[in-house]
C-alpha cells in the first residue's frame, strides 16, 4: 500500500475511532461521513479537470471528515489560504533559481498535501474546543 494511501486511510480510520471513544452521536457521525462524501465528490470534479491531484483530492476528504460542516467554510478557507502562500512560495523559488541559473523543474503543480495539512492544523484546535 502506498504510504500516501496509507495517510489518507489512517485519518479515517483515527476518526471511527475518536468517534466511537468520544461517544459522537450516529446521526453527527453520519453527517461528518456526508461532508467526506461531498468533498471527495468535487474533489473528483476537480481531479477530472486537472485542477486537482487524485491524492489531495482524497486527503482533503478525510481531513473534512474530522471537522464536518460546521467547520468546513474556515477549514476550505485555511487550505486555500495556505495554498495560495505555497504557490507564492513556489513562484518565489523558481524566480529566483532563474535569476541565479540554477537549474529548476518546469512543473506546473504544487503538491498541495502541504496546503492541506496546514489549514486542517490551524482549525483544529477551534474544533476541539467545541468538544
């Protein structure tokens, strides 16, 4: 099993558990699960366009189940906002290795499993509070 899988499988298989031990009521549970599905979904609408990796499109999935819909709106926002400071970041670099001749790949994407992580990490801790 590749260790990018493995990642995504862990966090869903971590929130049956938190869910189970921290007694979450099925029907929250189930919405938790629905706003993984929606996700997932337009993540594959994304995927199918090319704006999106297969990989992030599942990672971003499984951190949403985590937070839910309530707190889906400030965790999109945190990862689009932490995207967007990485693909500045990557424009950055890649000036600069032009600038100073060095060599640099000419990919156009940006691994946003980054971005990703770091909006799940700067809702999280508002999402435990509610607990």
């Amino acid at each position: 099993m590749p260790w990018k899988f493995a990642v995504v499988l862990s966090l869903a298989v971590c929130f049956v558990l938190f869910a189970a031990m921290a007694g979450l009521p099925v029907l929250d549970a189930g919405a938790h699960v629905l706003c993984a599905v929606t996700i997932l979904a337009g993540g594959f609408v994304l995927f199918y366009l090319s704006l999106l990796g297969g990989g992030d499109a599942k990672l971003l999935a499984s951190a949403a189940l985590w937070f839910g819909f309530d707190q889906l709106l400030p965790f999109l926002a945190s990862v689009a906002l932490a995207g967007g400071v990485l693909s500045l970041a990557y424009m950055a670099a890649n000036a600069m290795r032009t600038e100073f001749g060095w060599p640099f790949s000419d990919t156009r994407s940006v691994p946003y499993g980054a971005a990703i992580a770091a909006g799940a990490l700067a809702v999280l801790p508002d999402w435990l509070a509610s607990f």
